[in-house]
C-alpha cells in the first residue's frame, strides 16, 4: 500500500482575492486569501506536512495550487525555461487551469487579439495605459480546462476559482495592475524590462492559446497535459464505485469536488501526496472529481 499523507497549505494573501478560501478551508486570515499553495515545496512558501515544510522532506518539479478571485490579477508573463534560464537563473513557467466555478460573464484574459505588435502593446504599458483591450477576453465555465505556456500574456479575472498546476516557479513578471495599490496602500512593483523580453507576440502562439477544452460534460480519465516538469490526470464523474490507483512517490491527489475515502479520506479543495509508492484504494461517488498530478 502507498504512503500518501494530507497537505496543510500555504495560504497566500492578495489585494485581488476574497473569503471563499477562507471559509471552506477554515483559514485564519487578515486580509483576503487569492492562493493556498496545496503542494508545494518552494523555501518559505511551502505546504505542510504535521507542521513540517515539505521543501524539507522532498523538491518537487510542481506546485498546485487553488486560486480564487473577486477582482482581476495583474496582467502578466511568466519567462519559458529558456529566458527563465538566462534572465533568472531558473526554471520557467508553464502553468494549466481547471475552472473550478465561475460568475456569470467571469472570464480570462489569454493571449493577443491579432496583428498586435510588441512596439505597440509596451509603448501603451510604458505610458500607463490601460492594456486589456489588446488582449483575447475568454468567457469560462466550471469544466474549463487551459494551458498557459511560457512566454505567454494573460490575467485570471474577477469571479472564478480554480486549480492551477504549473512548473515549480515563483517568477512572475507583472506588466499592468489596473492602476490598483496593494495591500500595504502602494502600487505593486512592475517588471515591464523583463516582460519586454520573454513576452509572445507570435501569432500562431497567441492564437493557439484559445484552444481548450470542456471536462464537465465528459466522465473517466483523461491526460490533460504531458510537460517535462509536471502530468496531470483528470479523473472525472461517473467512474467505478471502488478505484484502485496505483501511484509514485511525489504524486499527489488534488479533490475538486466530491469525496475520495479509503486508504485516506479527503474532501474538496484538500490534497494530499504520496511518500512511498504503491497502489491506494479507494471508495467514490459520481459526484467525485479529482486529479492526480506528478512528476
């Protein structure tokens, strides 16, 4: 049988993020909560196991987390491994999100309306001005499943929830934050020097960008995304009622809805990962949606 264990998040507070987090995972929060890092193993900003960072028991080439917004994040970019290598020292960023809920007329913001050019789009950011007209407005719904690779310019908007899986990374570079200030009342810091040189303006890059696919009408189990850094499985709605998984260590159980119990029990919006390989069994609903990520 595999050893798998609950995860304790880090809980990430941010000027874009609201109590939805708060009250389903009980957090005790000042400010609202926009993240809970489920799994990860990144310094400081780990998730838990008995009060123990997982940064000190494994080094994963993932992090999951859960993200809930009531207002816009910063339009950004993350740097491929590529730029990631020669700008930072590190590995870059490709990220996927699995829409989890959304309000109605919530969506994204992913990749360039066409036949925009870099001169054009910087020299707007470079004179303060608003900058989400040049970017593809997508309309989401729970089920929604995206991939976010690189280089590639985007912003979650206000009103959704989702589980975001991406490559161990905190690099961030910030081009635009809607004229806001941050939670401490100053402007959040912009990286516009380096957003200038990872950014995507290719058109077949930014159109591909709106291909996705929709997961709440399908059921059993799909590869979402095959990435050098990270797999994702999708186990979706009316599936056996007993499962058998056979599982590596480091890969790690994220509930997006329903129950799994068995050899652990774990609700929505908990994770756990696996310490020691081997095959867990457990019992499920119809309801129950879940993903196994590793490695």
């Amino acid at each position: 049988m595999a050893k798998i264990v609950k995860l304790t998040p880090y809980v990430s507070e941010t000027v874009w993020g609201g109590d939805k987090l708060k009250q389903i995972k009980n957090l005790d929060a000042t400010n609202p909560v926009g993240e809970t890092w489920e799994v990860a193993s990144l310094g400081e900003k780990s998730s838990c196991i008995n009060n123990i960072k997982l940064s000190e028991l494994v080094d994963l080439s993932y992090l999951v987390k859960f993200i809930d917004t009531t207002k816009n994040l910063s339009i950004q970019v993350h740097p491929d491994d590529e730029m990631a290598a020669e700008l930072e020292n590190s590995k870059g960023k490709t990220e996927c999100w699995y829409i989890m809920g959304a309000e109605e007329g919530a969506g994204i913001y992913l990749g360039f309306k066409p036949n925009i050019t870099r001169k054009e789009f910087f020299t707007a950011v470079e004179n303060g001005l608003a900058v989400d007209k040049y970017l593809n407005f997508i309309p989401v719904a729970r089920g929604d499943f995206f991939v976010v690779p690189g280089g590639s310019i985007h912003a979650i908007g206000s009103g959704i929830t989702l589980c975001e899986v991406q490559q161990a990374s905190g690099i961030t570079y910030r081009v635009w934050d809607w004229n806001r200030m941050g939670l401490d009342g100053e402007p959040r810091e912009l990286h516009i020097d380096k957003a200038k040189q990872v950014t995507n303006f290719e058109e077949a890059h930014n159109q591909k960008l709106q291909e996705f696919k929709n997961l709440q009408v399908e059921s059993g189990i799909f590869k979402l995304i095959e990435h050098a850094d990270f797999k994702v499985q999708f186990f979706g709605q009316i599936m056996p009622k007993n499962l058998s998984l056979n599982l590596k260590a480091k890969d790690s159980l994220i509930v997006l809805d329903g129950e799994l119990e068995g050899d652990i029990k774990l609700s929505s919006f908990e994770s756990a990962i696996v310490m020691e390989a081997g095959t867990l069994e457990f019992k499920i609903n119809k309801t129950s949606t879940f993903m196994v990520v590793s490695e």
